[in-house]
C-alpha cells in the first residue's frame, strides 16, 4: 500500500503503512483534521475519514473501524438510485459517467497555498475529471472544487456540477442554517436531521445571501453547543446562485452535496472548453459552533477577505441622514460632525449623480455616473478637500451593475439589459431598474470604467459603497446566443469576476463594501475583492443582535458594518437608547447612519465616548477569536460574546438585555476562551452610570472568569427620568 500524506505547509509526500496493499492513501492534514481518501490508480476515488487529525497508526487501522468508503465525488449514470455530485450528458447522448483514478499531484498554489489534485477520467469517454483539496498553513479549513474538460468531439453537457460532497456518518445530527428576508437577514435555524432531503438554494441571479445561506454546520453530538461537540462547517465560495442538500437515505448516511444551482442552468462544453466549479470550504472542530467559527474567521481573514488583516476605519454615511437630498453644505456639516466625534471616514451615499436626469428618487438615473452640478456644483473633489481639512478620509457610493429606464446609458444602450427576447424587460425598484449584462464583455468594460474612472479622477477616495438593489427579473441575455440561453446564471457571476479582478488590479487599496439591499452579498464567493459587507438595511440594534449573531456563525467581525442609527429607528420605528446601539455597533465594525445635526448633546457625547473606546478595542474585535456564549435565540432574556485575542492576554465581553419583564430572573453568564492562569483586570466600557460597577478595576483569574462569571446588573443607575427598559454592558478584559 501507498500513503500520501499532506502535512500543512508541506508538499505531497509519499508513505508506507499497514493498510490493505492494494489501497493508495491520501491524508491531507491541517493542524486540527484530516480528510482521508483511497485513490488507488484505476479505482474509485473514496473518502475514508474527515475529522479530527488522525496519526498513521490510526490510519492504518481504519478499515478495521469502520471507514467511511463512500464515492468521495459520485457521478450520476451507474447505479442512479443514489444522488450525484455531478450529472452530464454525452456528445453521443450517453448520460452514464463512470469515472476512475489515473494520478495523483501536488503543487503550491501562489497564496503558498498546498493544492492536492486527484486525476479522474471516464473508463470509456475521454471526459477528464480533477477533484481538487487546498490547505493553508496554520488553517484547519480544506477547500475543494472540481474542474472537468471536454475532450469529446462533440458538444457535452453539464446537467449536474456540485463543488463537494461530504457523507456524514448517521446519528443524533442536527443542522445550523441561516435564513431571512430584506432588512431580516442572518437569522439563525438548528433542527435535527431526519429521513428525507433538506434543501438550501438560492435563484435571485445577483444576490444570494438574504433569504438564505450557502454555509451550514452540522453538530454531530446532538442539538448544537456553542463551545463543544463535534461540528463540521461547510461554506460554498460563490456569489451567485447556489444549491446545498442533505439526502437522508436508508444507507448509515447523511449524505451532503453543496455547488452552483444548476437549475435552468445547465451548461455546454465545446471540445477542448473547461468548466471549473466554485470552491467548497470545510472545517471540523470539537470546540462547538464557536470553535467552527474561530476556523472560518482566522481563514476568511488571513486568505479570502481582501485586507482582511487591516483595521477598519469608523464612518458616517449619510442614507438614513438625508436620503436623497444631497447638497454641499450638508454633507460638509455631516462631515465636520462625525470628525467632531473621533470618525475617520464619510461616506456619500445615494444621490450625488445625474446630468440630463437627477437622482432625486430611486426611480432614474443608474447608469449615468457624472455629478449632479446642482447639488455639488463644486463636484466630488471639493468634499474630498472638505474632508481633508476635517482630518478624516472621503467614500462615495455607487451601483454599476445596474441602470434604470430612466437614463441615457439606456437610452444609448438597451441591448445591455437582461432580458428575455420576444418579451418587455421586467422592472425593479422604482419602477424602473434594470440589470446589466455582465456576460457581455462590452457592459464588463461598462461597470470596470465606472470605478477605474472615479479612482483615477479622485484618487483620494477612500472608500466605496458597491450596492445591487434587483435580482435577474428575466431568464434572457440579449448577448448570448440562443442555444446557450441556459449560461445566463453562471456568465454573469464570471463577467463579474473579470470585473472585479480588473478593478482589484488597478485599484488594490481603496475599501469596497458589498451592499445589497442590505446583506444580499454576504458569502465567501464575493469577499476576495471587498473589504465588508453591508449586514443589513435595518439597524435597529435589538433586531440587529439576532442578524449579528447568525452572521457571525461564518463571518467575522471585521468584515460586518455595523451602525449606530436614529431613534426611532426608521425600519422598525423602536426606541432605543443610543447606549445600547452603540454597544450592539461596537460588536461589529462600527460605524454611524444617521444625521448628527439631529442628535442632543448627550447622544453626541454618548457616540463620541463609544467612536474612543471602539478605537482601543478594535483590533480585538476585529481579529480576535470570538466566543459566543449566550444566544438571543435560547428566549433567556439576555444575549452574550466575547472576542479574545490569539495570545489570550486582552478581550472584550458584551451582554445585552434582550427583553425586561418585572422581576425577571437573568443567567449569570460565564466567559470563555480566556487563560486560565493568566489575572484580568476589569473595565467597563461606554459608561453611563452615575457610578462605576462593583467589579471595576479589580481582578480575577481567567479560571475564575470560565467557571464563575460576573453578576451584571439588569439595570443602569442613572437619573430616574433617563430610565429605559433597555441594559447592556461592555467590558474589557485585559491581562495583568
């Protein structure tokens, strides 16, 4: 027998071990896990183990335990009973594929990346088949996707075409998924596994993350724990339409399949064409969802997150503010008011553009990115001064893949719309938005110009909020040709790609939020060209704890915006005190999404101590480890997390009341991820009391922290008329 192991950081090594001869073994290892395979030249392609990291001696007895055995990618056509990762039809029209191993490669990929490629080619068809496995150094996440290739002489076509496929030994499993709606995103779901499908899929065309999620957990030791249990996490890394499922079958497994949504999707290859599906991550822990998530933040951070190891700066942006009434004088008010109060960055939301139409509403204008010399009849470049002699950076926003009837890029170009032929174009906001084209190579150029054009015209923008407010409204491209209508899907998610590679070479260093409508485009698929995510249009800070924290199962803090809004709120009309918005803000990347002018003096200094205090804590939150502890889901009354650093030496603990009743009984929250050895000091931060906690300045040791707690007041002490029924406390935890 043969053993390939990958170690972490090192190339493909091959091993002897005490497994049946006639098997090939490939380890590929992290720290943490491994995911083990038999690639026997001319057999299957199996999957043994995945999970924790097992040592040779283990290895060579997994037989004998009982490996998995399971067909790591099945194709569809032999033995068709079962579901399939990938399904294609023929040249000559055969749908059976049968495929077997005929090598085995390794190489590093340019992020010093170790990629383990897997040969596999139809026994009869000359239809090549690559399952790919890429691990990063110190990451205990495995990425995997697949590339096929044509080498017919004719046309085939792919029905089917999942990223992954990962069977999951049957049991007491349950599944963490995340649903919602616009201004309702991120909510959390945990039920158990039973027999039959569970489907997970998205079909809006641009956006993908609101109503659903392409990441799951399973916790393979019951009903889900924060900090323990076997827990496997899966994210899909695409933008565009997804499809995950779990098939509970009468087998010993659940057997789970993630990838493009292939429905009216499916795609041809030409002789000699590739297809290369998106990549598939996978991780394992025994440390619960939380530990799960720690392995997908420190990943997302250090490998798919575009600067994900910068900080954050703290902004204003001016939508809830002003909307559309967007004049000079008030976005240089706005401007000296959030520099009053410590921010860094303002950014210029919607309403800024238009010539022969103004952008007074949502019904006009997309599509024609020139200033509104009415509003700024100085232009961009003189708030980009104003800015300046504020001390802070300048950002603007911007929708390039979108135009509205209402608009002289339409006017000049109505073949760069989707839409169906034969048909009149389905209309969105307002009305009237309209979706680009971006399979087309000339719209590609279109949404490139509109930034490369602003960047290079003011390169002093900092930053750039990059929104998508409408699905694909139509199933038709006006670009492609007829009997490839079915690419539409999938081109644009390529087009848009090429767009933001361009973008992302020309212009590296200016920040990109991904906003759509709200958190249409938070995924793994999107993050490599942007900077954050827009969470959600709501902010309100008690709905936004329940958002925040389903996010946060697969995202971490850093690359969430999260603001500090008005009261009331403008989405759901609560009041709530600006303490407990600030504190809610302060879990993410904060920021402010109001109009300052409208604040007292009290609110404003409230802000201004919250924008100082983030500030010291913010490399904690936005790269340390997070432990979530109590959830707003358990209907306990209270929520609570904490970020620790990697060296365990500084963290921050936040609790929000999440409802008041009289006579109300809280749990006593418990910290976690400390050093147990190690002395804390406590201070409370963004204090409001009249005076200090009972616990600040003292100290306790981290295993008092883990076992013990603090005992939070339920509320504030403050003058009787300033009483809310809201409470909420942040503390820094720092090593002595």
């Amino acid at each position: 027998m043969k053993q390939f192991l990958l170690l972490p950081g090192a190339a493909l090594l091959l091993m002897t071990a005490a497994l049946p001869a006639t098997a090939e073994t490939v380890n590929i290892s992290t720290p943490n896990t491994s995911l083990v395979l038999d690639a026997e030249k001319g057999g299957k392609l199996r999957i043994l183990h995945y999970g924790n990291r097992l040592s040779d001696a283990d290895i060579a007895n997994l037989s004998e335990a009982g490996a998995i055995r399971r067909d790591a990618y099945p194709v569809y056509g032999i033995y068709p009973q079962a579901e399939a990762a990938m399904s294609v039809t023929h040249a000559d029209g055969n749908r059976t594929t049968d495929t077997e191993v005929t090598g085995i490669t390794s190489r590093k990929d340019a992020d010093g990346a170790d990629v383990t490629t897997i040969a596999m080619r139809d026994k009869v068809y000359p239809f090549d088949l690559n399952v790919n496995y890429r691990t990063y150094p110190g990451e205990d996440v495995i990425e995997t996707w697949v590339d096929v290739k044509n080498n017919e002489k004719g046309t085939v076509t792919l029905n089917r075409f999942m990223s992954g496929y990962l069977p999951v030994r049957y049991g007491n499993v349950w599944l963490s998924q995340l649903y919602g709606s616009w201004a309702n995103e991120g909510k959390v779901s945990e039920t158990p596994l039973n027999h039959g499908v569970r489907m997970i899929k998205n079909k809006d065309g641009v956006r993908n993350s609101h109503t659903s999620h392409a990441e799951i957990m399973l916790s393979l030791d019951g009903k889900p724990q924060e900090n323990t249990g076997r827990t496997v996490g899966a994210a899909l890394e695409y933008s565009g339409n997804y499809k995950l499922f779990i098939d509970t079958d009468d087998s010993d497994y659940h057997h789970f399949f993630a990838g493009i949504n292939e429905e009216n999707s499916e795609y041809h290859l030409k002789t000699g064409e590739s297809f290369v599906t998106p990549p598939l991550a996978l991780t394992y822990s025994e440390e619960g969802l939380s530990g799960v998530s720690r392995n997908f933040h420190r990943w997302g951070r250090n490998h798919r997150l575009h600067a994900g190891n910068t900080e954050r700066k703290v902004l204003l942006n001016s939508w809830e503010g002003v909307y559309f009434n967007i004049t000079e004088p008030v976005m240089d008010g706005m401007m000296k008011d959030i520099a009053d109060m410590g921010g860094e960055l303002f950014v210029m939301d919607d309403g800024w553009f238009g010539k022969k139409y103004p952008r007074d509403n949502d019904s006009t204008t997309l599509g024609d990115w020139v200033v509104d010399t009415n509003k700024l009849p100085n232009g961009i470049q003189a708030l980009i001064d104003s800015a300046s002699t504020h001390g802070i950076k300048f950002g603007i926003w911007i929708e390039p893949e979108m135009t509205n009837t209402v608009s002289e890029l339409y006017e000049k170009h109505p073949e760069y719309i989707i839409k169906a032929a034969n048909r009149p174009a389905t209309q969105g906001r307002g009305g009237t938005q309209l979706v680009l084209d971006l399979a087309n190579p000339k719209v590609q150029d279109i949404v490139f110009t509109v930034v490369d054009t602003l960047m290079r015209k003011y390169p002093a923008i900092d930053y750039i909020k990059w929104d998508a407010n409408a699905p694909i409204m139509d199933h038709g491209s006006q670009y492609l040709t007829a009997d490839n209508q079915s690419h539409l899907y999938i081109d644009y998610h390529k087009g848009f790609e090429t767009v933001l590679n361009r973008i992302r070479k020309a212009h590296p260093d200016v920040t990109i939020q991904a906003c759509a409508s709200g958190g249409g485009r938070a995924n793994w698929g999107i993050l490599p060209w942007f900077d954050e995510f827009w969470t959600s249009d709501n902010n309100d800070a008690l709905q936004r704890i329940y958002m925040q924290w389903g996010t946060s199962y697969f995202f971490p803090a850093i690359a969430m915006g999260s603001h500090i809004s008005a009261s009331p709120n403008h989405q759901t009309f609560r009041r709530i005190p600006v303490k407990f918005r600030a504190d809610v803000a302060m879990s993410g990347r904060l920021g402010l999404e109001m109009q300052p002018r409208d604040m007292n003096d009290e609110d404003k200094a409230v802000c201004r101590q919250a924008i100082t205090d983030y500030k010291k804590i913010r490399p904690i939150v936005q790269f340390g480890d997070i432990y979530r502890l109590i959830s707003p889901y358990d209907g306990k009354g209270v929520a609570s997390l904490m970020y620790v650093t990697p060296e365990k030496d500084d963290a921050v603990f936040y609790w929000w009341k999440t409802e008041t009743f009289m006579n109300q009984q809280l749990p006593r929250v418990v910290m976690a991820g400390l050093d147990p050895d190690k002395i804390y000091m406590i201070t409370e931060l963004n204090r409001i009391d009249k005076e200090p906690l009972s616990f600040e300045g003292k100290t306790f040791s981290g295993r008092y922290l883990m076992s013990n707690g603090l005992e939070i007041p339920l509320t504030h002490k403050v003058d009787y008329h300033k009483n809310t029924d809201y409470a909420s406390r942040v503390l820094r935890v720092t090593a002595k």
